[in-house]
C-alpha cells in the first residue's frame, strides 16, 4: 500500500530578536509500505480520506512531546475516513 511519511521536521529560523527569520519545509516521502498485520481480535480498515489536525501541525514542526527525531518516518494523520 501506498503512504505518505514524514521523514524531517520542518525547521524555523529566528534572528536574535526572537522574530522568524525563514521557515524550512519539512520532508515527506510518497512510499509502498507493507499491509499491517493483525491479530484475531482486530480489523483491518481501508484508509479512504485522512484530514490534518492541530497535532498534525506541531508534529510537522517537531513541538510535539510524544514525536521526536528518533520516530520519523511517520505515516502522518489520525482523522479518518475508512470502510
């Protein structure tokens, strides 16, 4: 299946000042990745529409605690839609 990941956070560049000086787009990777594998108890869903979210957002500037470095890639989103 095809995934859209997260591999660098984007970077915010500020002047001495504290102001923004330039923002670096983080990085993304159009990729197949394998089809999860699942127990018994679970089920499998079809990903058809994933929506951005204020977690998203400060994931994609590395704000957000839970998400370091060390966990990209990252398949992005938690929103969805699915059958």
């Amino acid at each position: 299946m095809k995934a859209i990941k997260l591999v660098e956070f984007a970077k915010t560049i500020r002047d001495e000042n504290g102001k923004i000086k330039e923002i670096i787009p983080g990085k993304f990777d159009y990729a197949e990745v394998p089809v999860p594998e699942i127990n018994d108890d679970q089920v499998l869903l079809k990903i058809l529409y994933v929506g951005v979210c204020a977690s998203d957002q400060q994931i994609y500037h590395g704000l957000h605690k839970s998400v370091t470095e060390d966990k990209l890639p990252r398949i992005m989103g938690h929103e969805l839609s699915a059958e």
